[in-house]
C-alpha cells in the first residue's frame, strides 16, 4: 500500500494524533464546533447529563464554540422563543466566545465569514450541510445533538475515517450555467446515497475556476449524496479568503490529496456543453437538464439560503431580472444569507430593485428552506427554490411541489412565472 | 427527565420474545419524512412521536415494540436528532433497513435505538410479523428467519458502556482522575 494519503486522512491523522487510514475508528480532537437553534437544545440538554456527576460543569472550551440563532429567528412561536432563552442562558453561563443572537445570518455563511473555519480543520456542526466548510479546505461534517452534547464536554468525538469519491470536473461552464448547476448534476449522476459515509473531493480546472462563493455551493450539497464532507484543496483564493479574516494564517502546502492517494472512485466531468439543472420532487438526485421542465407554471420563488444566499448569488438573479417585474400572480421571497451578506446587498442597490419587481426581502434566515418557519407553499403550490432540499413537506405541505435550481434559473423563472431557461431572458 | 430516554443500557434489542408488526418503507426515507421541519421545536420523544411520518403516511399508528423496515439510505437528509427521538417516542423498538444515512445512524445509536441492517428486507412486506433477537429476523408470517450485520467493535464499545452519554461522562470521570493523580 503506498504511503500516499487522501487530504482526509491527512486531517484525521492530525486530529487524532496518530497517522490513520480510511475506515480506522478513531477519537479525533475538534478544532471547531457549532451548534443552532434548532439542535442545540437537545446538546445542551444531553451536555448537562454527561457532566451531570461534575461539580465544575463547564464546555470544554468556550472559545472553540459558535452558538447562533439561524432557523427560526425572530422567534415565530413560543417554543422558539422557549428554545432560544435557554441558549442565551447557555452562551452567557458558559462564557461561549462567538454567540449570534438573531442578527447575524445563516451559520454555514457565518462560520466561514467570521473566520471561524480554517483550511486542514476538523469542525463539527449539528446540522447536516457543515460539510459547506470543505470549500475552504476543513473537514467539516455534521452530527447530531447528542454527538454535540459530548463534543461541547469533551471536545473530542469519534468518527470512522471516510473512503473518497474524487470528482473531477473539467472544461468551461457556459453563459448562465453555474457551481449549482454542477453539484445538481453530480448529485443526478451518483443518486442520493452514492456517496453515503464518504467524504467528496472535488478537482478540475471547473472547480478552482469558481470563487469561493460558488465553491460553497458545491461543498454545500455533498450531504445530498450521502457525503460525510465536501472538501475542495485550498488554493490561492482560498488562502485569499481565509487571509482576509484571519491576518496571521499561514497556508500549508501539504493540505492536498497526495498523488498516489487511495481514492473508492474517481468520477470525471467535462461541463462546457451542460444546461442549467434542476432537481424535480421529491428528491434531491431526481436531477434534468431544463429543457425537460421549462414551462412548468410556479406559485413561488425562493432565492436564499446557506446554498445560495450570498451576494454573489444575489447579484446573478439581479442580472438577470434586469429590471424586469416578477409575473402576475406569483410571489417571490429574497433572503440574503448573512447580515454582511445583506449589507452588501442593500449597498449595491439591489434590495431595492428586488423589491421594485415585486419580491419581498426579508432579514437573514434560513426562511422557508427547511418549512419550520414562514414562506410555506400550501397544498397544490409548486415552488422554485435556490435552496438545498425538495423532500416531500420540505417546505410546507406535502402536496406542494417543490424544484432546485441556481440563482440564475430561479430568477429568469420569477420574471416569466413559469420555470425559465435563464439563457433564454 | 429525558435523561432516561436518551440513553440505552445496551443496544441489543429487548424483550425478545415480543411480535413485532413490521411498518415497510422504501428507499431514501428523508428525517424531512419522519419529522417535519415545523416540529422542531419540540424535544419530547412522546409529543414528537405525535407527529411522525405525518404527511407521508398517516396511518403510521404503530403499537409499543413494533419496527420500522426499511430500503438503502434510510434516514438521510437533516441531522435532526428529533427524527430518531420521534421513532423511540412511538415505541418503535428497532430499524431494520438495507443501508442508514451516516447521521442518522450515529443518532440512533446515541440515543439508544437500535438500527439493524439487513440485506433481505425485500421478503418483508408492511404488517408481516417480526420476532427481532440480536442477530436475528424471524419472519413469523412467512415462517422466514433472516441475519442482520453485526455493528463494528469501536461501535459496540459504545454502547456497551449504556450510548455515547454514558461514554462520554466515563471518558471524564476519567480524565478528572488522572488529572488529579497528578
């Protein structure tokens, strides 16, 4: 077996704090952990049962801990507000560094916005789309509440070293095609348990072409295919990015996939000739090029979301509105992903034309992606979303229908009130 | 307290002898499925329980031991640790499926509910009668008996030790030990 190793294994070795090999069973040491409204109730419940015979019942390590409020934020019911009092409590009592009460945005565009997320980490959150951080080069991955109760006393957690699928995507994204428009595809292609306990590492000149807001995007989804993470080998932009908020970071050049890494697959890509995609109901891998949807009538249109939030995103549909109003008879929610994503939004004049098409802007939340909160679609409602999920009652009854789609095609179809080939405005 | 119902003492099934009605799914079953996104805030087993597979299926009424059957990928989608908590709060006693989502699977087996995987799960239909021992499926409709796949040793030290808040307040005690021992 050659000495080679997958930049995952390069991780876990560190954090374990002994060389490890995909499918070891190993204690690793957690750089980073966050933990939302919706999860960390049940954390902090399950932390104080493991301390419970403790008279000091402190976090590990108030420093390496983000607490935010992203889900249901204001609170819209009594048990949010219930669920929220108790976190503050926690963040105060435990002297937890980075608390986001309700003003600061979606946690996967805040972890890497603040900061908080460096290349070569291991960062857990108790939410399913952590492994969002792999754009930056971590490992990051998502667990549940207990997993975090025992992250936030020991600041350690077991994993099985994943296998990896490498995805080589190659070739130039055409006019109005985009990162989105890729993942859904390789969602499409390897179904949603293709990549079930094992970490994507996505290659290619496609993918290092993108910025990191469109690299977040493909990290982002890498749990739609059963992936344990979705990491993308730091490059300058990456070092760039991390730079910015982090002054003293230093890049290591050993934080890549050495040449003879053991890999479960390689899956290579060429998508110069590639439509925009679109995942059909009720499932995310239930993936068309758009000539195969377009026309079908829609009620909503909801761009946002940790998927494609950011400004960068905004901008895109911007674009292409240009300045046209949303069609007769439909509605469309914008919600950008963070408050520095809003700002910027709002400064580059664009909150304004959003809603002189006719769309609402609402403050940063995870809104109607996860159907916990408002923007529901009712029975019989067809909704187009930039979001990350199209479950059956994802976002609201589950007679509504719900489709995938990039920034670009959500917004060509919010103008024509029917799902819309954004090449064709 | 939930303290109770969050943590197993051993993670083989219990009371061996009890007829299980089998509740059949298919494949890719979503926690968007087993628990919608506008429960979340609830965090009692039995009040989420209220709620599961609402939606989806409706006559999900299950009785105390019976168990979900499932296809590959079962439980995928969210971490919600509500889903599992919602399956323990309906009685359901174990999942037996081709293949589980990784988060769901690490959830289950935190909060002390069995997941069971077994390659034949096409032989059971919905309503079939299960006798579940560790190991073993005995399909008393068909008169069938099927093998599940044992749970990998790193796993089972787990939770053997009664799930992962049982380990982790040993791993601590522990640590204190030794730091005093100093």
């Amino acid at each position: 077996m050659s000495n080679d190793l997958t930049l995952t294994e390069k991780i876990f070795s560190r954090a374990a704090g002994k060389p490890v090999r995909a499918g070891d069973f190993v204690m690793a040491s957690i750089d980073r952990a966050m933990t939302h409204d919706i999860t960390g109730p049940l954390a902090v419940e399950g932390f104080y049962e493991i301390m419970r015979d403790e008279k000091e019942k402190k976090v590990w390590d108030p420093d390496k801990i983000v607490i935010l409020f992203d889900h249901q934020v204001p609170a819209d019911s009594l048990n949010a507000a219930k669920n929220h009092i108790l976190l503050r409590k926690f963040a105060k009592e435990q002297k937890i560094k980075h608390f986001y009460d309700l003003h600061e945005g979606v946690c996967h565009q805040v972890m890497p916005e603040k900061g908080h997320v460096l290349p070569g980490q291991l960062v857990v959150g108790s939410d399913s789309h952590t492994c969002a951080y792999g754009a930056l080069g971590a490992f990051g991955t998502g667990i549940g509440s207990t997993d975090m109760a025992a992250v936030l006393a020991l600041g350690k957690l077991w994993f099985r070293v994943p296998e990896t699928i490498k995805f080589v995507v190659d070739g130039k994204l055409g006019d109005r095609v985009y990162s989105k428009d890729i993942i859904l595809k390789l969602i499409g292609d390897v179904g949603a348990d293709g990549a079930r306990y094992k970490a994507c590492e996505y290659a290619g000149d496609a993918v290092h072409k993108l910025d990191m807001s469109q690299r977040m995007t493909i990290s982002n989804m890498a749990i739609e295919m059963g992936g344990k993470a979705g990491l993308i080998e730091p490059d300058k932009k990456t070092d760039a990015y991390v730079k910015e908020r982090n002054p003293k970071y230093k890049p290591d050049k050993d934080l890549k996939s050495d040449k003879k890494a053991v890999y479960s697959e390689v899956r290579e890509y060429d998508i110069s000739d590639m439509p925009p995609q679109v995942a059909c109901p009720h499932n995310v891998d239930n993936v068309v090029d758009i000539g195969k949807v377009e026309g079908k009538k829609i009620d909503q249109v909801f761009l946002g979301s940790c998927t494609n939030g950011r400004f960068e995103d905004l901008k895109i549909a911007a674009k292409v509105m240009d300045g046209r109003k949303i069609a007769k008879g439909i509605r469309m929610i914008v919600i950008p992903a963070s408050h520095t994503e809003y700002m910027k939004t709002l400064k580059a004049g664009l909150v304004e034309e959003f809603m002189n098409a006719g769309a609402i802007v609402e403050s940063p939340c995870c809104g109607p992606c996860m159907g916990g909160s408002f923007g529901l679609l009712g029975p019989g409602e067809v909704g187009l979303s930039t979001s990350n999920r199209n479950f059956k009652g994802r976002q609201g009854s589950p007679e509504a229908l719900v489709y995938l789609c990039s920034p670009a095609t959500a917004a060509a179809s919010a103008v024509k009130g029917k799902i819309t080939d954004p090449r064709s405005v | 307290m939930p303290a109770k119902s969050r943590s197993s003492k051993k993670l083989v099934v219990e009371n061996r002898k009890e007829l299980s009605r089998a509740w059949k799914f298919g494949d890719d079953i979503d926690t968007d499925a087993i628990i919608p996104g506008r429960f979340l805030t609830i965090n009692d087993p039995k009040e989420l329980a209220k709620h599961a597979f609402e939606g989806v299926r409706p006559d999900f009424k299950p009785s105390e031991g019976d168990v979900v059957v499932a296809g590959e990928n079962f439980g995928c989608g969210s971490s919600r640790e509500h889903a599992p908590l919602a399956l323990k709060g309906a009685g359901i006693k174990c999942v037996i499926a081709k293949s589980f989502a990784r988060i769901f699977f690490r959830n289950s087996i935190n909060i002390g509910l069995p997941m069971l995987e077994c390659k034949d799960i096409d032989r059971i239909a919905d309503g079939d009668i299960l006798e579940v021992e560790e190991g073993l499926i005995r399909n008393m409709t068909k008169n069938e008996t099927y093998h599940t796949t044992p749970l990998p040793e790193f796993l089972e030290e787990i939770v053997d030790s009664g799930g992962l808040i049982e380990y982790a307040r040993a791993l601590i005690a522990k640590e204190h030990k030794a730091k005093k021992n100093k």
